[in-house]
C-alpha cells in the first residue's frame, strides 16, 4: 500500500516509462527514363527475279519482322530513325506499322539524317512492327547497301 502511495505521488514522469521514437525522411525519386530495343534480329532484303516485272525498271520487296519496343515516363516525345548511310546507292523505306502508342509518321527513305518515325509517344510504353521497303531499278544494276539504323526517343 505505501508503495502504491508512493508511485501515486510521484511525478508523471517517474510514474510510466516512456518509450523513445525517432523519424527520418525517405525520397523517392524517378528520373527521366527512356529505353528502346528491337526484336526480330537481322533483316535480308534480297531483290530477285521474283520482284521483277517484265518492262519494269523498278523492283520492290518488303519485311515486317522486326519491332520496335519503347519505353519513356517523360512528355513530349518522338522517335527518330537514321541510317549509318549518307548516299546509299538503293532506296530503303521505312514506316512504323500498327503502333500501340503514338502516331506513325508518313514512310520515308533512311540516310544519315534522322527522320521522325513515331509522334506523341510520351509517357507510354509500345510497339510497333516496322516496314522496310527495299526499292531498286534494273538500270542501277546490282550491288549491296548496309544500313545500321539508329532509333532514337527525343523531344518533340
């Protein structure tokens, strides 16, 4: 009893212990994140007897395999595409098929100076097939272009 007195008389905080907290602050931040690959690995345009048309100069011959996947948590953006070649010596085509985001961009022929490719990509992931068109004329006779294309996510 005179210890229940006693604890009763205390001061508050001799009376219960106190359990001590702390805080600390946790950021998280998300930068501008661009990422873009392919899928569908080399492209053979090979043009044959079979595109060619009696009485016709030009041969053309197409491929779908490949596709572009892109991801970008920024606005406001496009993808570009360019050749390693300045002056190829046959017209290479190219057009974004079927994207799931964006807008296509009217078909073009690939050199060194990037084009746009897809608009209005911004803050999305997607893909697309791409469209290679391979266009030669008989009276270019024969030969080989190689392009290294770049696609590239950036500012509209």
């Amino acid at each position: 009893m005179l210890l229940l007195l006693l604890a009763a008389a205390a001061p508050p905080q001799l009376r219960a212990q106190v359990y001590g907290t702390d805080a600390h602050t946790v950021t998280v931040q998300v930068l501008p994140i661009t990422v873009i690959g392919l899928s569908g690995g080399l492209v053979q345009l090979d043009v044959t007897a079979a595109q060619a048309e009696a009485g016709q100069d030009v041969m053309i011959v197409t491929d779908e395999s490949t596709r572009l996947l892109w991801g970008t948590n920024s606005s406001g953006r496009k993808v570009t595409a360019a050749s390693s070649l300045a002056a190829p010596r046959f017209t290479l085509l190219l057009r974004a098929v079927a994207p799931t985001r964006g807008l296509a961009a009217p078909e073009f022929p690939l050199d060194a100076v990037p084009r746009d490719l897809l608009l209005n990509v911004g803050r999305s992931s997607g893909s697309c097939a791409l469209r290679y068109t391979g266009v030669a004329r008989a009276s270019q006779g024969t030969g080989t272009d190689t392009h290294v294309i770049t696609f590239t996510i950036q500012s509209q």
